[in-house]
C-alpha cells in the first residue's frame, strides 16, 4: 500500500513541478523578471497566476 501511495505522491510531485514550469515559461515570454520573482516567493500571487492563464484545472486533474 505504501508503494502505491508514494507513486501517486511522486506523480503529483511531477505534475505540480511541470504546471509551474509552463507558468514560468509564459512569464519569461512576458519579458516580466519581477512576476516570476514573486510567483517563486508569494503562495497567493502564484495561485492568481495560474488561475489567470488557465493553469490551476491543469493541477486538479
């Protein structure tokens, strides 16, 4: 059961890392270091910015 439990984790993990990275990646487009800086620092500024390009469904399924 443990194993199970540490995969699905683990994939959580991957899908949550990759979801940042597309926001990254958009915010790097933007040209905007300071949105980037704040999305790595502030929990609410990141949830608004990925709300905001349509990445938070990407998270919850």
């Amino acid at each position: 059961m443990c194993e199970v439990l540490d995969r699905v984790e683990a994939k959580g993990i991957e899908k949550g890392a990759d979801i940042i990275s597309k926001l990254n990646k958009i915010l790097v487009r933007e040209g905007d270091l300071e949105k980037i800086l704040k999305a790595n620092t502030n929990k609410e500024y990141r949830n608004e910015l990925l709300k905001k390009y349509n990445l938070m469904d990407n998270l919850l399924n």
